[in-house]
C-alpha cells in the first residue's frame, strides 16, 4: 500500500466483507523513516498491549457532503472503538473531534517496509502476491519514465486478477498485463476541485 491511511483500508475491507477480521495484512511501501519508524513503534507498542489512538477533527465550516460525513461518522467501527477525543482550544476555530483506539490485532497486521517503487519490489511467490495495491497521491510525483518503472514493479507484485487503485491516470505501456478497467469519481464538499478520480486497473491472466 502506497499513500494511504492503513487502518482505513482495513476497516473499508471489513465493512464490505471483502476480509475476514483475521485474515487482512497490509504492507506499506514509504520512503520516509519517519512514517515507517511510527508504524514499527506502534507495531511494538501493539506487542505489548499498549493503546494506539486515533484522532479524527472535521472542521464544521468545510461543507463536506452527506456521505463524507456519514464516512467520517463510522470510519473505525470494523477495527477499533470509540474513546473520548483530546481537548481542542476554541481558538483553532470550530472543530468536532472523535477518536478511535485501534485494536493491538489490526495494528499488528499492518508491516512497513521502506521501499522505493520506482526501483525496487518484492520478489513474491506466486501464492503470496497482492490482490490491492493502493497508490494514492504517488504517481503524481513521478515523471512517464519513473511512473513506467513502478508500474512494472506494481505488475510484478500483482497477483493475476489483481487490482490497483490510483487518483492518477496511468500510462499503459503496450507489453503490460495492467490495464485499467473503470474509474469512479468522488467529491468530498462543495469546494472547487476538492475530490478524486479514482482509476482501478487490473492484472491480466498470464
């Protein structure tokens, strides 16, 4: 998973009952020691049956649609549950806040591996290749050669039938077994070009 929040994807794959509660496992691919750093600790601190707590402000002047809302009201309900959310001053404006403790068993099915897509991939048996691959937010920072490479390494990782979801539109080299298949857009509030073009793309047979 590339550029977006994992318990997010979990907690999406439970609600739909595409995961059983056992079974889902996300590796991350970040370049930052930052980012990969926190989710060890946090994998840690699950080890040790310590809390790991979410804070979730939404800013009541955003104008966010109906079901970004309704999102927003039950996002951590398959992976977590609800705890009293910190404090906010009023001078940060108006803000409503709800806080999630993520379950020790979601955090620790989650593994971070600093990797950068555009050169590197996992050698993976055929039996362990990904069915989702999510890159949010990443391709955008690539050029067409650099987006190439990761896409190559995005197919070799993909299990046949296997699927990648992007907010970017791809280029779709002649010998790929990538190919998109649809797109579906979503708009988060009534504020100019606050939204996404989500592309899905599938992996071919062999």
């Amino acid at each position: 998973m590339l550029g977006m929040p994992e318990w997010a994807v979990i907690d999406t794959l439970l609600r739909l009952g595409l995961a059983k509660a056992d079974a889902p496992e996300v590796i991350t691919f970040d370049l930052s020691p930052r980012v990969n750093d926190h989710l060890r600790r946090a994998r840690q601190r699950a080890q040790l049956g310590q809390r790991y707590i979410v804070q979730l402000p939404r800013d009541l002047h955003s104008e966010w649609k109906p079901e970004a809302v309704g999102y927003w009201e039950r996002f951590g309900d398959q992976v977590g549950t609800p705890v009293p959310p910190v404090s906010v001053p009023s001078t940060v404006g108006e803000l409503k806040v709800r806080a999630i403790h993520i379950r020790p068993m979601i955090i620790s099915r989650v593994w971070p591996l600093d990797t950068n897509i555009v050169l590197q991939r996992l050698d993976l048996p055929p039996g362990e290749r990904f069915d989702l691959i999510i890159a949010t937010n990443i391709f955008v920072y690539y050029d067409t050669l650099d987006q190439s490479l990761a896409m190559v390494n995005v197919e070799r990782m993909l299990r046949p039938g296997g699927v990648l979801l992007s907010n970017n539109a791809l280029l779709e080299l002649p010998f790929s077994r990538v190919r998109s298949v649809g797109y579906s857009t979503v708009v988060y509030s009534d504020r100019p070009d606050d939204g996404d073009h989500i592309v899905w793309y599938q992996r071919s047979q062999d």
